[in-house]
C-alpha cells in the first residue's frame, strides 16, 4: 500500500520527519500502527501483538481541545465501569 506524506512535510523538524518516515515505512510493509495517549497505553501488550505504538501526545505543552475530549469521554467510561463493580 503506496501512502503520501503530508502536503507540509518538508516544514517539519528532522525528529518529526524521521517519525513520520517511520510510521510511512510500518505500514507500507504491512505492519499494524496503534495511535497511544502518553503513557495511558500498556506497550507491552501492543509490543506482543506485533504492532508498532505511536503516541498521539504533542510536543508542546499546549492542549489538543479533540484529544481532551476524547480522553475525558474515554475516563468517564472506565470510570463508570469500575464504579459497577463496587
């Protein structure tokens, strides 16, 4: 599977440009990409199911108003579940 790079590529830092190589590489051979939060995710499970872990967090401090709200959604879910148990 042929997959293009972002329109904005050659703007981006070397480390940003070696990630998105990466990835570009992964999945043009076939491997499965996971899309992770920080450190929410356990790797070594993704690691074991032979996938390739990519963290979705910024590398700024600033906020991603789509990645809250999901996460917020995503916690109140867990939550909920756990709280049935109790």
């Amino acid at each position: 599977m042929e997959l293009s790079l972002p329109e904005t590529f050659e703007a981006y830092s070397d480390a940003r440009k070696a990630g998105f190589l990466k990835v570009k590489t992964a999945k043009e051979g076939g491997r499965r990409v996971a899309g992770t939060f920080c450190t929410f995710t356990p790797l070594e499970i993704l690691d074991a199911a032979g996938m390739l872990a990519v963290s979705l967090c910024g590398m700024s401090a600033e906020t991603i108003p789509a990645a809250g709200s999901i996460c917020r959604a995503i916690s109140a879910r867990s939550s909920n579940r756990a709280t049935a148990f109790m």
